[in-house]
C-alpha cells in the first residue's frame, strides 16, 4: 500500500505538541491521580465558600436599597433583617450538614429531590441551580469590579471589560484543576475574611469607646416615599437573603473533599457559618451605625471601612486593604459556581438530562466542557448587563432558593421515610426552613417580576423541558441500539461486495484495489462515473492496465458522481447480514488537513454515503510520489466503545472481510472501564477477540497511535480500523461527542493505515 504520511515513522510523534495549552493548562493527568486531587477542609473552604463568604459585600446593602424606599429613617431595620437572615442560613447551613451525612456524593439539593420528591422537582432544582450558578458568576464578578471602580473612579467605564477579563481568568485558573484553584484562590479568601474581622473589630472597638464614626455616601441615592408595610420588609428580607447563595455549593461537591468526605463537607459547612453569619451581622451592625447609605458609585462595604479607617489616619491603608480584598473575594466567589456548575452538569449527564460530553473529564481531571459553558453564559449576561451590578441583582436569589425549599422539603421526607437518628427534630428543622425559604423565592418572584426576575421564573420551565427531551432522546436511542444488538445476532451470516469508485488512474487508484483484493478476493466492481473534466479514454487504460479484471463499469449519470454511485448501490442487496463496501480513493499533493477542501466532491460524497444502509466507506487517502510497494498482510481492528448494535453491526462486517488477524480494540480510561468492558464483552459481545489498550489521559488520540505503529512498525502490515459511527441528524449531533471526526482526522495521513466507517443510521 502507498505511504500517505511520512516515510520514515520514527518521524512521527504520538502527540502533536500543543506549548501554549500546556503553559496555559498544564500537563495532564492521569485518571487515578484524582485521589491526589481531593482537598483538605482549609483548601475546600476558599473554593466552595468563597461565595457565601463574600456576600457580607453586598447583601446588606441590597437590603438597605429596598428599605431606602420608605425614607432614611428605616434602614435602621436593615440590622434586625440582617439577625433574621443570620438565622435562616443557620437553620439552611443545619439542613445541609445533614444532607451531606445523609447522601454522601455530590449532586445536593438535585439528588435529595431526586430520592425523596421524583423527578420533575429533582429537575425543577437542578434547573434553578445552575440559572443560579450562572448569575452567582455574573453578579460576582460585576460586584468585585464594583469594588475596584468605586476607589479608582477613572475606571468606571471599563466595568465590562474588567468583568469579562475576570470570567476569563477564574475559567483558566478552573481549567487547570481543582487543587491549582484552590491554591491560587486561598489567599486571597482568607486574607478578605481577616480584613473583614480586622475592620469590624476596630468598628466595634471605636463605638463602645469613642462612638461609631459616621459614613459619607457620594452620589447616594435618593430616598423613597413608599409606607413601610410587612410586604416592604419581606422584599427587604428578600434582598438580605442574597447572604445565602453559596451555602448549597458545598453539598454539590461532596466527592472532591479528602476521605472522611462526609464529615470533613460537614465540618466545612459548619466553619463557613460560623464566619459568614459573623461578619454578615458586624458589616450590617456598622452600616447601620455609622449611617451608610446606598449610593449610585459606592458600595456600603466601601463607606463603612472608609468612616473605619480615614483618609489621613496612621490605619487608612487598612482601607485599600479592605477594597483590595473585597474585590478579590468577590471576583472569586465565581469560582465557587466554577465547583457547582461542572458537577452538577456531569450528574445531570450521566441520569441523561443533558449531553453526555459534560460528563468529560478534561486533562486536568475536571469537567472542563460546564467550566467552559457556565464561562460564556456568565460572559453573555455581564455584557448584556454591561456589568451593572443593580440591574444582574433582580435576577438572582430565586433559583437558588427554589433549590433550598425543594432540598429541605426532601430532608423532610427523607427523615419521615427512614426515621433516622433524631428525626423527630430533624424533621421541623427542615420544615422551617423550607418553609422560610420559599416564602422568600415567592416574595422575590412578584416584587421582581417586572425588574427582570421575569427572565429566570421562565427560563427555569424551558429548561426543565429541555432536560425531557435530552432524556427522550437518549432512552429512544438506548432502545434502539438494544433492538439492534438482538437484529445483529439474529442475522444470517454477513455477506459483502466491493465497489471501487475510479476518478483516475493514479497511485490513489492502485491503493484502492490493492485494498479491494485483500478484503474481496473473490472478486470486486470498479466503477467510473464521469464528470467534468474526466479522462474520456479511461476504460481502455484501465483494461491495459488491469487486463480487464474487472473491467470498468462506466456509468454516465447528467446528476453527477454521488447520484450516478447511488444508483449502482441502491441496485444491490443492504440489510445486517448484507454489505457493500465502497472504497473512495483519494489523491494529496501534502499530508495536510486543508487538503481534504480541495477534494469538494469526494468529501460530499463520503458524507451522503454514510446515511446508507448497510454501506461501509472506505477512505484511501495517498500522497503523490514514486511507485511504492504494497504490504503484504492487512490486519482488521473493530474500534470498541461499547457493546452495543454499533459495534456489533462493525464487528459482523468484519467477519465477511477474509483477514485472518482480526480483533476489537477497546481504549479504557480507567481500570474499572476495562474490568467492566471485558466482562460485557465476554458475556453479549461478538465471536471477534477483544483487546483493551490503556488510556490514563482520557483521550485515545496517542494511545490509538501508538498501538496502530506497533502493528505497522512491520512493514509488510497494514491495518484497517473499522470505525463504528453513530449517524444523526440536525440537533441530536450535539448529544453525541464527535469522536469519529477527531479519528478520521488524527488517522488521515497515518502511514499504512486506512480507516473505514461502518455507519449505524439514527435518521428517525
């Protein structure tokens, strides 16, 4: 056969080198060291607590916002609606200490639901879970920004950009592992927790001994006239409970805490309370008496440290270190989203929710397609939003609220189910704070409805129905796929003809019936349908040259190459048991990708070819050169995702090749996938000898390379990989990872190798 690639393999490398991914992502890790990934409670908590922990910046002041509508004289309220939601987080914080004692993986308020309500309010939390996530990002990073303008007033009109670098950053940082963000995020955290304490201790310290200094709020907003009523003060404690997102992210990523992982997710819920409901109560107890205020260009953090620490005072510095921190925790709190999001979605997956390519683990041993989703989605609303932090507010608490009452709802039922330890007043815990939580999600909902909450209330129902129809597609799928195992060991035994497809006659041409010969020895078609530009003495050349065996059927079709070849095709016998190979030669100046553009008719016609039953396309791509000799064995290898009818339908195909040396190939990503693999295998699989090949990385790329030039280190062998092909339509391509395109690719220019589709069509 003629060497498409390079002539020399020791020229090839397993893996093309990728500098800038690795100095961005860093090297990738193997599967088993996701253990070394796991984190201690003092790593864990900067990652998933971030959030919770930043909202003291602005959940005080989106309370004081409403209460300013009733005139100044009420926000003195803001400190007794600040105890309450202090006592709602405790109560929220209990609730899900027990949960991850109870259900000790990740997944929170979607698996809880999941357990003990059903389905739809298991989806109806998931929904509102990763709306929330998506605004957490949004909402964060906008707030930190804030931070930052509100002491460096030239750059207020870079708010957008400075947000959209943020996201950027936090996903880089996110997409080189859990550990690395953890360590790059810990300082920061801790450092704005002690600026926190430092500034409400020297607050407190100030007003029990020379009185509470008092706070300038530049460009403040002007006060309403609105009657302070119980509805004004349930939209306020509304606002305040803003205090309480992130508190769930914990529970969503129990399984990436160091073993014991329950305990160690409980004793970090606990310290995450113990802080956040502290400096939530001493920033809302100092805004309050220092008079801070709501203001168009300042955030109430901002005066409050300001009036603290003055400009001018020996400790004023301290107030850059608040502003600095401030806004590094809250462009971090984003990050604890960059924990929920991905996980969320990977179980979401992996029940058949969503696609299953958010079940991929990337190089750095995260799920690296939420990270990237949750990114642009955030991306999109900042950009939408111009970043305004007022305007993404009415967006947010309502999701995760709804996922807070749906989650204590279902520890209600768990507790009444199982009658577990201390149920009796486990249970009313739980109840309260269901209840107290979805007074809170309705409040939000009518007093925000016009303001924009209108967005989520709508979005949460679109994406519930979404997740059914992902769910109908695949268990349609799943079923077909099972009906079509038990059709392809119900077929007679498999036949195959041969069509060689004839353009010129080139050493593209030779390959191809060098190919034909092997798989068909008893006998092939060459056909030749002519076009523009075609060699109008072909046949007579082709018969000196072949000596007329076979002869070459010349087929003039005015519709073109593909209708002229589906002709002959649909004139022939296709069922399981009944195949038609159709090898497509084709001629490269270069071992090039862009090549295959120039090649426009060849590659429409693969594509029509492989919505056909029972035709197998086999693509011989040759670069123009010398005569070379051909090898003289040819070795078959099935590519073995699964056993399923795809793989069945390609292993049945093998059989009516004649190549002695024939097996299954399987590439696992882990030692339970190939445990798991060999014995389906073993158990329902084809009479074809399977062998399973490592692939620690998680990407067969290298490893299929690097068994393929182990068989054609030899130069007499070549190798012919059947590919099994999953063929849809339209949208449903988004729910299949697109791993045949990646193969054909990384495979089109490998010395001595042909690859063949064998296409199992999904077209209905």
């Amino acid at each position: 056969m003629a060497q498409p690639a390079l002539t020399d393999p020791s020229d090839q490398q397993l893996e093309p080198e990728r500098p800038v991914r690795r100095f961005l992502l860093g090297r990738p890790m193997r599967s088993h060291q996701l253990e070394d990934e796991l984190l201690p409670i003092p790593l864990a908590l900067p990652i998933f607590a971030a959030d919770a922990i930043s909202s003291v910046a602005y959940a005080t002041e989106a309370a004081m916002v409403v209460l300013l509508t009733a005139g100044l004289s009420e926000l003195h309220l803001a400190l007794p609606i600040s105890i309450a939601v202090a006592l709602l987080m405790a109560i929220v914080i209990a609730s899900y200490r027990q949960t991850v004692r109870a259900y000790q993986v990740s997944g929170g308020a979607y698996v809880v639901a999941r357990e003990n309500l059903g389905r739809l309010p298991s989806l109806v939390a998931a929904a509102a879970l990763l709306v929330d996530y998506v605004l957490t990002v949004a909402v964060s990073v906008s707030s930190g920004v804030l931070a930052i303008t509100s002491a460096v007033s030239s750059l207020d009109h870079y708010n957008t950009q400075l947000s959209l670098a943020a996201v950027a950053l936090i996903t880089l940082v996110n997409l080189r592992g859990v550990r690395e963000s953890g360590f790059a995020f810990a300082l920061p955290t801790y450092l704005f927790i002690g600026a926190m304490f430092i500034a409400i201790g020297t607050g407190l310290t100030k007003c029990a001994t020379t009185g509470c200094p008092q706070a300038v709020a530049p460009h403040a907003i002007p006060p309403g006239a609105s009657t302070l009523g119980i509805f004004l003060i349930l939209k306020a404690f509304s606002s305040g409970a803003s205090a309480l997102t992130g508190v769930e992210a914990i529970a969503n990523g129990v399984n990436v805490f160091k073993r014991p992982q329950a305990k160690n997710a409980a004793r970090t819920l606990g310290v995450l309370g113990v802080v956040a409901i502290t400096m939530f109560i001493g920033v809302s107890y100092l805004a309050v008496k220092t008079h801070a205020r709501p203001s168009t260009t300042d955030s109430v953090v901002s005066q409050v440290a300001r009036a603290i620490f003055p400009a001018g005072s020996s400790a004023s510095f301290l107030f850059w270190f608040v502003q600095i921190f401030t806004f590094a925790v809250l462009i971090l709190a984003a990050n604890t989203s960059f924990q929920g999001f991905p996980r969320l979605s990977a179980l979401l997956a992996h029940d058949r929710f969503i696609p299953r390519q958010f079940t991929n683990l990337g190089d750095r041993l995260v799920f690296s397609n939420g990270v990237v989703v949750l990114a642009g989605a955030a991306a999109f609303l900042i950009w939408i939003y111009h970043a305004n932090v007022n305007n993404l507010i009415h967006l947010y608490v309502i999701g995760v609220f709804t996922a807070f009452t749906l989650s204590q709802t279902g520890m209600v039922r768990y507790w009444l189910r199982t009658h577990g330890d201390g149920w009796r007043w486990r249970a009313p815990v739980n109840g309260v704070g269901a209840a107290a939580t979805c007074v809170v999600a309705i409040v939000v909902i009518l007093t925000k409805f016009t303001e924009g909450a209108w967005i989520v209330t709508i979005a949460v129902p679109l994406l519930v129905a979404a997740f059914y129809g992902v769910r109908r597609h695949y268990e349609g799928l799943q079923r077909r796929l099972s009906a079509g195992a038990a059709a392809v060991v119900a077929a007679p035994a498999a036949h195959n003809k041969t069509l060689v497809v004839v353009e010129s006659l080139d050493e593209a041409t030779d390959a191809a019936v060098w190919l034909a010969e092997k798989i068909s020895p008893e006998g092939f078609r060459a056909v030749h349908v002519p076009v523009r530009g075609s060699d109008r003495g072909i046949r007579p050349r082709w018969f000196e040259q072949r000596g007329g065996k076979p002869l070459l059927e010349v087929h003039e079709d005015p519709h073109g190459l593909t209708a002229g070849l589906l002709d002959e095709i649909w004139r022939l016998p296709r069922s399981e048991s009944e195949f038609v190979t159709v090898i497509l030669p084709e001629l490269f100046e270069k071992p090039a990708l862009r090549e295959q553009f120039r090649h426009p008719r060849e590659l429409r016609l693969k594509l029509r070819l492989l919505s056909e039953q029972g035709v197998v396309v086999a693509d011989v791509p040759v670069l123009r050169g010398p005569n070379r000799t051909f090898p003289e064995r040819l070795v078959a290898r099935v590519l073995v995702s699964g056993v399923n009818a795809a793989t069945m339908r390609a292993a049945n195909y093998a059989s009516t090749l004649h190549i002695a040396d024939t097996q299954g190939v399987h590439f696992a990503f882990n030692a339970e996938d190939a445990r798991a693999i060999r014995s389906e295998w073993a158990a329902h699989g084809p009479r074809v000898p399977l062998h399973v090949e490592e692939a620690p990385y998680r990407d067969i790329g290298a490893p299929l390379l690097h068994y393929l030039r182990e068989l054609t280190e030899d130069p007499d062998v070549a190798v012919l990989v059947l590919m099994p092909e999953l063929i849809t339509r339209g949208w449903r391509r988004l729910f299949h990872n697109q791993r045949a395109l990646y193969i054909k690719r990384l495979l089109l220019f490998e010395r001595h190798v042909i690859l063949a589709s064998v296409p199992y069509q999904l077209l209905r």
